[in-house]
C-alpha cells in the first residue's frame, strides 16, 4: 500500500521533526502524532517548504 507523507523543512532543526500523513478521505495532510494538525493537501503540494515523499514498503521516494 502507497502512502503520501510530508515534512516541513524548518522542524529539522528540533530534536524531533513532525511528520504528516495524507489522509485520502478528508484530503488532508495530518501530523501522525496529533491528528489535529493539519494541512490541506494543496496548501502542502504548493508550499516549497514541505517535502513529500510516497512510501511504500519502508521506501522513501522523493516526490519533486
């Protein structure tokens, strides 16, 4: 199973950097240790500040 995930350049600087998971039926990416952050797909796709990557089977792929 293909899942979309994200993080936000700027929280790599802290000791832990939160990571974001596309939940596909609300379309919003959620933080995966509090799912009450959140951030609507497009917000996340347009922002040069996220990197998301497609994971599956415990590989990470950049997505550019």
């Amino acid at each position: 199973m293909k899942r979309m995930r994200a993080i936000f350049i700027g929280d790599v600087r802290f000791v832990q950097c939160p990571v974001f998971e596309l939940n596909t039926k609300t379309n919003y990416f959620e933080m995966l240790i509090d799912k009450e952050v959140r951030y609507e797909k497009e917000v996340v796709e347009e922002d040069d500040d996220f990197l998301i990557f497609e994971i599956e089977r415990d590989v990470a792929t950049l997505i550019e």
